[in-house]
C-alpha cells in the first residue's frame, strides 16, 4: 500500500498538479490550504510524509513546520516546497524543522524520485 502524503498548499495550480504527478504514482494524498488546516489534518491522519508550502495564509510554513515537529518528532518528513530561493532560504527551512526542501517549479520528471527517496530514508530507519 502506498504511502500517505499530505501536501499543506493554497495555490490552486500546484496542488493540482502535486496532487496529480502523486496520484498517478498511487499515492493517497491528503490536501490543507492552510497551516492550520494542515496542522489538524496531520493530527487526525498521520501522514507518511508531508509536503509545505512556505507561503501560507494565516501561518506561514516555517512556524507550520515548528508546530507539526512539537507531536510528530522527527519521524514524519516534511519537505518544503517553495519558490523561495534565495541564500539562506534553505538554511531557515531545515532550521525551522523540514527535512528537505525542493525550489518550485517542481520538476514533475524528477519529482516522484525525489519522494520516494524521502519516504525510503524512513523505511529504512524502521520509520
């Protein structure tokens, strides 16, 4: 059984196309268009894997990503996607508590293979 994925998102075009590349692949996938939103909807459905916008309504996605490691530990990954790309922009990612992070656009030809290698580091960890 694939993996759930909950992408934490609130722009229409790349949920749907995140959405998209991950059900094709079989993937369930669980969608919140805020931060907290997705914070209550990762309490209740215990994602394998997280995907977080950075530029959020409400909340941004750094202070999302603090609060989703306060009950999900380093067990879950969060992989930050965003358009932000700037020098030290990574840096205030991993900081804030995501495990990665992937510049949009996404690259839907290497996109698959950069999840699965996430949700394998987990597997392999006994996650």
């Amino acid at each position: 059984m694939k993996p759930n994925i909950l992408i934490i998102e609130d722009n229409e075009q790349n949920l749907y196309l995140v959405t998209f590349i991950l059900e094709k692949y079989d993937y369930k996938v669980i969608q919140a268009r805020n931060g907290p939103q997705g914070i209550q909807i990762a309490r209740q459905n215990s994602p394998d894997l997280i995907l977080l916008d950075i530029q959020l309504p409400i909340m941004d996605g750094y202070d999302v990503a603090r609060e989703l490691r306060k009950f999900l530990g380093k067990t879950v990954p969060i992989i930050a996607i965003t358009s932000y790309a700037m020098p030290g922009d990574r840096e205030k990612a991993l900081e804030a508590g995501c495990s990665d992070y992937i510049t949009k656009p996404i690259n839907p030809d290497t996109f698959i293979s950069n999840i699965e290698q996430y949700l394998s580091d987990r597997d392999s960890k006994g996650g």
